[in-house]
C-alpha cells in the first residue's frame, strides 16, 4: 500500500477508476513511459493508459467467457 501512496495524484486518481487490478508497479512503469512519449501530456497519458487497459481487456475477453 506504501508504493501505491507514492504514486503520482493523477495516476492514482486513474488507478481508482480502471477496470483491472494494476499493480502500482506496473502502473507506474507504463505512466511513465506514456508522459515520455506525449510530452509530459497527463491527458494524453491517462489516454494511452485507457487504450492499454482496453487492448488487455480484449485480449482477455475470449478466454475468460470460453469463446476462444
């Protein structure tokens, strides 16, 4: 819980509304990589933070409901 508390204001508030259970680890790795590659833009981050969440959420959909 201690990691999680360190984490930036804006990546937390992003954390508490996705839809998967993210590690703070994980999260910050990504967070990071995403203001590195949008200028330090946060809404641009939290975006890609939303595309990732979505492509894993797809990727997941068929084995978890059998379709696959």
């Amino acid at each position: 819980m201690a990691m999680y508390d360190r984490l930036p204001s804006d990546l937390r508030e992003w954390l508490r509304q996705a839809a998967l259970p993210w590690s703070p680890r994980s999260a910050l790795r990504v967070w990071r990589a995403a203001l590195k590659k949008h200028g330090n833009d946060r809404a641009a981050a939290h975006a890609y933070l939303n595309q990732i969440e979505l492509k894993a959420l797809k990727r997941d959909f068929g084995k978890v409901w059998g379709l696959e």
